[in-house]
C-alpha cells in the first residue's frame, strides 16, 4: 500500500472524526491519533461503498495512550 490508497475504518470512538483514510506506509495497521492516544485498526477481508468508492475496511482493535 502506498500513502495515497485510502480505507474505511470501522468500530473505536463514535466520535472519531474521519472513518475514510489514507493509508501511511509501512505496515498492514492503521494508526490514528485521536484524544491524547492512538485508536489501531487492522486490516478485514471485506470492502465498504462509501462516498470515495469502494474501500478496504479496516476494523478498531486496541487504543494506546500517549506517553506523558
């Protein structure tokens, strides 16, 4: 994946601002800064209809705090 392929990412924070992405390089997981921490969401097998095209979903799984 390249940093201008986007995604939809799905579950976390309701309030989580921005559901489609872009992809930052390298690794497979999506890392998103969001309220003094990290929402992660990895990769699914499935693809959403969404206002930029069908995109790759990926899914939340853990929050990380900031150091601090």
């Amino acid at each position: 994946m390249n940093d201008t392929e986007k995604v939809f990412l799905e579950g976390g924070p309701k309030d989580l601002p921005e559901r489609i992405v872009p992809v930052p390089a390298p690794g497979p997981d999506v890392k998103v800064e969001f309220l003094n921490g990290y929402e992660h969401f990895r990769p699914t097998s499935r693809a959403a209809d969404t206002p930029a095209g069908r995109l790759p979903v990926y899914e939340w799984w853990e929050r990380t705090e900031m150091p601090g």
